[in-house]
C-alpha cells in the first residue's frame, strides 16, 4: 500500500521543520521502525564533491529549473559526474507514485507536468555541450500514458536542439499503461534502459509496486520492436539475494536478448529504507561481470559504485564497438 500526500499547494506554506520535511518525503516510510546502518568498507566510500565542475554544473541545473536523479537518488558519484559535466535528468517532476523500499525520491502526489521542460532540458543538453545525455524520469502511474508522451517531447526537443547528442533513457515499467512503450521506442533514443534493480524474490519487499516478470517482457518488446535499439538493464546486490538469483536474472535478461547489464552495491539512504544486507566485495563484483559476458551480453558494468548512467557516454561508444566486433566475428 502506497501513502499518498498532497504536495501541490506547499509552495505557499510556512517552511517545514526538519522532522516535518523528512515525513513529507517519505510518509509511506515512517512508521517503519529505524534500520541497523552498516559501516561502509573503504571500497564504497566517496569523497563530497567540491569542485569547481560541479559547482558549474549544479548552477547551470538551477538555472534551467531541472531535476537531476544524481540529486534525489542520492548518488554516491554526483561529484565526479558534475565535475565533467554530466548529469542524469530525471524528468516529470521529483515525487514518484510508488514507493520502492531502497529508493530516496520522494513519495506523493505529483503536480502537473511542466510543458516547458523538454524545451529546458534540450537548452541544457546543448549549452553543456554533451554528447550523450541520459533521461530518466519517475514514476507517473497518475498520468493515462505513464508520461510516454512527455518522453516523446524530451527526445524530440533534444534532436531538435543537439542533434549530434546520442540519447539513453531509463524508464519506468508503463505498467498497465497499453501503447505507452510502443510511442517511446517509436521516438528512437539510442539506448533504452529500465532497471529490473533486484531478484525476483525481493520484489514484494523491495519493490512491490512492480512485477518483475512485466520488466523482463519490456525489455524484450522493445526489441521486437525495434531489433538495432540498443537495451540496457540494471539490479543492485546487498538486498539479501542469493549468489544463483542473480545469476538467473542473468540468464532471464539475456533471453530478452538485452545487451548491457550493470551491477551495483545497494546503498541505504535513511534509517527507514530496506536495510543493507551486507557489502559485496569488488571481487565477487568481477566474478559476475566475468559470468555476464559468458553468457552473451555485449557490455557489462559491475562494481561497487556502478550506477545506471555512471560513464553513459563512454559506455555507449564501447557498446556500439562490441556490436560491430560481434557483427564481423559472425560474417
């Protein structure tokens, strides 16, 4: 069940108390009984960002009035990212629908979509000069499409403004939502990405607002969809898996004939979020990328601090190459 909390009038109330803002963020989250908060190894520790790049780059974010994903999902790689200026734009707003036990965006009653941000957004793309972008968003289980139509807009907007910027998105499941994945995919963004984030078995504790079985049949429309379309998924591990469920998402991904796998430690935002099972080490780290690609994916990304849109653009040139060595090794 899913607590949902008016926030549409809130700009013109008094400011909240810190306890008050940490209720509206989360409400659905707080009468859940304080987590034990694991001690991170040195492997996962990060230093707070203080460059001059960063700063640039949340200055320019403000100005154009974006939210970035960097920012709310609290990633531990925002200050290497902004320093080199790139960013994940997480579009329709900051409050998501659902309620995901390991997520820090926060949860409510979204407000009407702006009609100015795909413009936005496609201002941003170009004065950074980025030659990949990733566009995350949300989810908008409020909206008919699930914001399909707003996806359109982004992608078309940023063509229009940068057409030599390659576009990843990483969407949300359009569940119950007929015809939304069709009008995305028929925008043609070079990367279509949506994370299955944990095994099976965690999904009614992990995120129960999603079926796991609808996010492994997506990835795989998209596909038929479209075959050249590049796709992307990604999980955390730290939630209480087992070593063979994630090896058998491998195996489920892989049928979907999906082509890039990220694998990343599950870092917990507040005491109120699904706990930290335990830290996985950059070893096993490298024994399931070594296991990935074995079993047919084209990139693979696994570590620590993986994240879905952590080095995109880098990412995207070494898959382009994979599919082509992969195309002359079969002629």
């Amino acid at each position: 069940m899913v607590t949902i909390l008016d926030r549409t009038n809130l700009s013109n109330a008094a400011p909240l108390a810190p306890a008050d803002e940490k209720r509206v963020r989360h409400p659905e989250k707080a009468h859940k009984p304080d987590t034990e908060v694991l001690r991170k190894p040195e492997w996962i520790r990060v230093k707070a960002p203080t460059s001059k790049g960063y700063h640039e780059t949340r200055e320019l974010v403000r100005s154009h009035k974006l939210v970035t994903v960097c920012e709310e999902a609290g990633c531990p790689n925002i200050g290497e990212c902004w320093d080199k200026k790139h960013a994940t734009f997480m579009i329709m707003g900051e409050i998501c629908t659902r309620a995901c036990a390991f997520c820090n965006v926060a949860t409510g009653k979204p407000n009407a979509l702006d009609l100015d941000e795909p413009d936005n957004v496609a201002k941003a793309v170009r004065q950074m000069g980025l030659q990949h972008v990733v566009i995350t968003s949300v989810d908008r289980d409020d909206l008919a499409d699930g914001g399909a139509e707003h996806f359109e807009k982004v992608i078309w907007a940023i063509r229009a403004a940068s057409p030599q910027t390659t576009i990843e998105i990483l969407t949300p499941d359009f569940l119950k939502k007929p015809g939304a994945l069709e009008r995305v995919v028929a925008a043609k963004p070079d990367v279509f990405n949506h994370n299955m984030e944990t095994v099976p078995g965690n999904y009614l504790t992990v995120r129960p607002g999603a079926r796991y079985f609808h996010s492994v049949r997506l990835l795989q429309r998209v596909k038929e969809l479209d075959p050249t379309m590049f796709t992307k998924s990604g999980i955390m591990v730290g939630l209480g898996e087992e070593r063979n469920e994630v090896l058998q998402l491998m195996d489920d991904l892989r049928t979907a004939d999906v082509d890039f796998l990220t694998i990343g430690q599950y870092l917990q935002p507040t005491r109120k979020h699904h706990k930290v099972e335990r830290f996985v080490t950059p070893e096993e780290f490298k024994s399931y990328e070594d296991i990935a690609y074995t079993k047919g994916f084209l990139m693979v990304s696994s570590s620590p601090l993986t994240r879905s849109s952590h080095h995109a653009g880098d990412d995207f040139a070494r898959l382009k190459a994979a599919r082509e060595n992969l195309q002359l090794v079969r002629t």
